[in-house]
C-alpha cells in the first residue's frame, strides 16, 4: 500500500489567508442576492445596499465605532492611502507634518511623504515604538496627523496605541491606527480618529479594505470628485458582505483561537532558537498570537523560501508588508536585526500542532541544505 | 389553482448585470486556486500569479493588445482615473490641455478637471461627437490627452474613435477610449492608445476594472509609490479570473446576442415612440445593440422608476454613468434633449422577447398613472 503523499502547510497566512468556510458561503448568498448596483432605486439595488449596510454595521459593532464611521474600500492598502491623504489634506490648517512609526507599512510611509512632511519616529530591538518619542513630536508645531500601527505583521510585536491615542488627543491631532495585521486576532482597542483593517488577513476575501473615520474627522476629496471618494466606482457588494460575516465568524473564536495559536508560536520560537546562528525578532510577549518571525545568518532568503516550498511548507520571506520582493525589510532594519535570511510564519486558524511539528522537523536541514550550497558550512 | 406572481424582470444591465453563469464557476475556481498573494513566491503565490497573467492574456486577445499592456484595476472608474491623471502627467512636457468628449463618464470629465484644463467637445442631438472638432482641438498647442468614449452607456450612440484616433495621432497626442459601455456587447476598434474597460457591464463581477496601455504610453505614477499604481495593495485574483472568462463566452456570441437585443431595442423604439410626448434618445443606427433610452415631458423620472419596479420590472433613470442620484443627466443636456423623466433600458443576454412584450405592455399606463398623480393629464 501506497501512503499519499503528506498535505502541504501553508504558514504565510499573514495579510492573505485561505477564505474562511463562512465567507465563502456568505460570498454567494450576496452574489445571489446583491449583485446590483446600490446606488440604484429599484428592488435590486435596494436589496445590494441593504447587504453593504449590513456589513458595515456588522464591522463597526467589531470596532466599537458607529456604522455610518464605517467604510469599505478597495483594499487595505488603498484605506490607508485615503487615511493619511485625505486626514492630512483635513488638517492642512494646523500644518503638514505627518509623524508616524518606523515600522509602518510601506503604504503609509510613502503615502505620508506624498501628503507632506513625514516624521519617523524610531522602535527598538523588538520593533516597539517609542511612546514617548511620539508624543513629543505630535505635540510639536505644524503636525497634521499621526499613523501607528496597531501590530507589525512582519515581526508581530504590539504597538502603545493607548498610550499615543492619548498623547496626540491632548495635542489636537488625529491618530490613524493601521489593525491591518491584528482585527481578527486580537482585540483592537478603540483609542483611534482613523482605522484601517484588511479582510484578507482575517480570513476574508481580497480586493476589499476598511476605513473607518470617527464623525469628528475630516476626509476631503483628494483624487478627482466622486461619489464614494473612499473607493471610486464603488466595492464589490459579495466581497464586503464576505468580509463581515468572516469577522463576525473569527470574533467569536477571538480568545480560543489566539490562545491555541500562541502555544503553537512558543512551540516555533523555542525549537528555532536552537538552530545555529539565528536570530528569532520581535517582542516574544506582546506580540499577535499567531506571527513569528526569524533570521538566519548565512542564508539567502529567497533560498530558503525555495527549499521549504519544495519540501512542502509555503512561508513568508522579505518585507512581508509590501510585496514578497525580497528587498530588505525596512521593518527589521528600523527594529536594527538581521535583515537578510528571513522567514515568517503566520499560522491559520486552521494550523494544526502535527503542522507546526512537521514543518520544525523540516526547518534546521533545509537551512543546512541552504548554507552548503552558499559554500559557508563550518564559517 | 393560484397562479404564480410573474416573474421579475431586470431591464438596467448597463455597468451591472448579474454575473455570468460561467463566470460563477470561474470564481469558485480560481478561489480555490488562486487565494494566495501572487507576489509571493510559494507554490501558491505562483498558481494565482498564472491565474492573473492568464486573465490578462484573454483579455488582451480580444482587444488587440499585448498581455503585458492589459492590467486589472479595482475599478472601471478607477482605470479611467488613472487613464486620465497619469496619461496627462506623462505628457507634462508637451501641455495640460485633455481634451474629451462632452458625454463621456463624469470620472472622465472629473479627472480631466484634475489633470489639467479640461476641453469639451460638442456632440450632436444624437450624441455623436463632432470628430472635426475633435481633429482641430487635438491638433491645437499643449494637448496632454484626448478621451472619446467608443459608445455612450447611457443612449447607446457609438463615436468616431477611429477617425478621432487618426487626428490623435497626427498630433502626437494618445487618445483613451473608454470602452466601459461597448466591450462584451460590440466589436471595438483597435484605434485606441489608452483603454478602460468595465467587466461589470458584461457579466462579470464588479469590483475590478481593466485597464489596457500600448507600451508607448507613459504612466507615470500618481499617487503614493506602490508595486502595483494601477490597483494599489491589488486586486481580488478571483475576481479578474472570473472577468475574463466572462468577456471570453460573450465574445464568442456577440454577433448572436447583438443581433438578437437589436431586434429587441428596435421594437422598444418603435413601441415607446407611440406613448404621446415622448422623446427617444440616442442615434437609432450607429449604436449599442442592447441599449435605449427615452424621456417622456411632464413625467419624474423618480416615480416612473418606483412605479415600474413595483410592477416588477426594474429600469434605470437618471445620470446613469454616475449614479443613480437623478440629477439630470450631463449626457442627455449635452444632446439638447430632455434631462427629466427618462428611462434607460439596457437588455441582458437574457432578456426574453417575452420579458420586453410585457414590459411593453406596462410602460404605457405606468407613464399615464404617474403623469396623473402629478396632475398634469390632459395639459
């Protein structure tokens, strides 16, 4: 008797994850029922607005926000665009400076270069922002926004959202919070002016983002007049339905299944200290229950990538927050760690123990593997 | 024995049309295949990367283009943005002059707005443009960009792309056509050296748009950096998957359905013109087969529209390349005719001669119910 072949494991769930069984069900409820357009009078149009209400009002509740706060956009990316653009095209008044975290996404950091001056303010060794370092400097002149992300999602580590909301109220200034990696895996708190979160990452489908705006804030148009400025043309009716009912889905397992995965990436972090020459990054306690990310010296990212793909496992590798170019991650080379070499795992929901067990028996001789053929074992 | 209710019919398919059957399939398809992030480099990313490529393959075969000139946005409207504000960036050098055609989508017109001084071309009572002056405005100092829409979406009267294209060219000045109302209903012209293109409109999903540049033409980025401008943080794979396939089965029957819904429009026309102190829009012969539109004095076109749905047929009304606000139309008052009380009809492949009989049947005294809530029968 033959055995089958072993299942593959996929551990780069991190911003794109396989749908959510819920989403995919919800998907073609919508498509049945709300494929037209909402914006028209009749029957169906009707019907296709009811549904996106629906779903906003399903996410604001996640949010703690209200549901005319709540918008969908074309993607994550594209609501962080719109967040920095237009919040800082709001405050044009009180001036142009832009300060946010150096561990941002890239969409954020290019975005405030294009609406103005950005000030970076730096992390340390395990990617925290300095809390202090931002409140000085949203309580500086001429600041028209701030952006903090809620967590990395290359290295997992939690940023002091509380601690800055605060800072930048006092100052007047309106903070964007980027849960772009954490809404659906751990609570978000609801000390932000802006936020921006990402279907895709929680389980639900891609080509659909969140923005939500707090009422007091200010979004001018800044791309040419539209009637939905925040995703001109409108967003598919079945994706934004898809994601709601996902995040509805994933919040009532919040705690169980952060918790499960917590152990699975003590389990990683553990087993991977042992390889030689590696560095595991990121805040090994306040961190996102299901990321962990590690470098490995002498190795070629890209290699590594290769070899485990051969052998099975799909994992994450680069900057992880723009696209898997394999430049160097701007995130690990603010937090000052190995920036080349790099692997990130981010586990599913669906992950199993028999999962991360395999892939850590498979991981210390793919890296050897990938080592000899650098020509650097015994270096 | 009670009868059923008879069946619904949906007669506003223009820029939204229930999805293809096989478009459906597709969708579930490459869901399956193709949820992963295509940058990446696992096997996964790399099977959505082939879903993508593929995608853009189909469609450029039917337009005529190289794959590598053929992108999906997130939107129609969101590719003729990008068309408009980053064709004319990269013709800085030579003016900020856009010339467009006075029907064209108000995102055409907004962006023109946006990316320079907006020129308007006139067009006739039919709503064809006047390529003479077309011809003259291109050939004129600091032309950045000419658009000309190869059909209007919202009276079905197609334009001298070819002609204008001819002048364009002369000029040194690329034209866009916005083939967001003609693609999947009528052959297009390869006279074109920008191209946007609606998968909406022709059975696909809504939520992602096409966008087609010769590789002579300049697009320089216009918003904040981002690995993909034309879409940024990407577009749902299952989506653009699904988009093609659709535009591929209705290429293969365009002659067939053409001819089928132009016999159909044809006898809307000739039925509606019957109804006393109406108006038919839109040129009778140089048109789109599956769209007509008319306008009937003394008549809201809000009420006509509630009063048609409720006897089961939904129709579309107003400014209906915007929204559908009702504001009078910008198309119908640059043709010199009535901007109140329309009606736009836009069959589907599906449209029975029946469904157009009954509906036939109903239009009359709904017209004649409406007119006498306003009061205004026998003025």
């Amino acid at each position: 008797m033959e055995s089958s072949p072993p299942r593959r494991v996929h551990l780069d769930n991190g911003g794109r994850a396989p749908w959510h069984p819920l989403a995919r069900e919800a998907f073609l409820q919508a498509l049945d029922d709300g494929w037209a357009d909402p914006r028209r009078l009749h029957a169906e149009g009707r019907r296709a607005a009811r549904l996106v209400d629906g779903a906003r009002e399903a996410v604001a509740a996640v949010l703690g926000a209200r549901t005319e706060e709540v918008r969908f956009t074309h993607s994550h990316t594209a609501a962080l665009h719109r967040a920095v653009l237009a919040g800082a095209a709001g405050r044009r008044r009180a001036g142009d400076r832009v300060v946010v975290g150096a561990t941002e996404r890239a969409a954020v950091l290019h975005a405030a270069d294009a609406a103005g001056r950005r000030e970076t303010i730096p992390v340390d060794r395990l990617g925290r922002g300095d809390a202090g370092a931002f409140a000085a400097a949203v309580a500086g002149p001429g600041v028209a926004l701030a952006a903090l992300q809620h967590a990395n999602g290359e290295v997992g580590t939690l940023q002091p959202v509380e601690q800055v909301h605060d800072a930048a109220r006092a100052a007047g200034v309106p903070l964007l919070v980027d849960a772009g990696a954490s809404l659906g895996h751990a609570r978000v708190p609801e000390t932000w002016d802006l936020l921006a979160a990402d279907p895709a990452d929680w389980g639900g489908p891609s080509g659909v983002g969140v923005l939500a705006a707090r009422g007091r804030v200010r979004l001018p148009d800044v791309g040419p007049e539209d009637a939905e400025p925040w995703a001109p043309g409108g967003v598919s009716v079945p994706l934004a339905f898809a994601s709601a009912v996902a995040l509805e889905s994933v919040q009532a397992d919040l705690d169980a299944a952060g918790a499960r995965r917590r152990e699975l990436v003590d389990r990683i972090r553990a087993v991977v200290a042992g390889v030689p020459d590696v560095e595991v990054v990121g805040d090994p306690e306040n961190r996102l229950p299901h990321v962990v990310t590690f470098s490995f010296l002498y190795v070629d990212g890209e290699a590594l990538v290769t070899e485990l793909d051969r052998q099975g496992f799909a994992v994450g590798s680069g900057s992880a927050c723009t696209a898997s170019t394999l430049e160097p991650s701007h995130v690990l080379a603010a937090m000052g760690v190995l920036t080349h070499g790099n692997v990130r795992i981010a586990l599913d929901r669906t992950t199993s123990a028999e999962d991360v067990e395999r892939f850590l028996a498979v991981l210390p001789p793919a890296v050897e593997r990938v080592r000899d053929a650098l020509g650097v074992r015994g270096l």
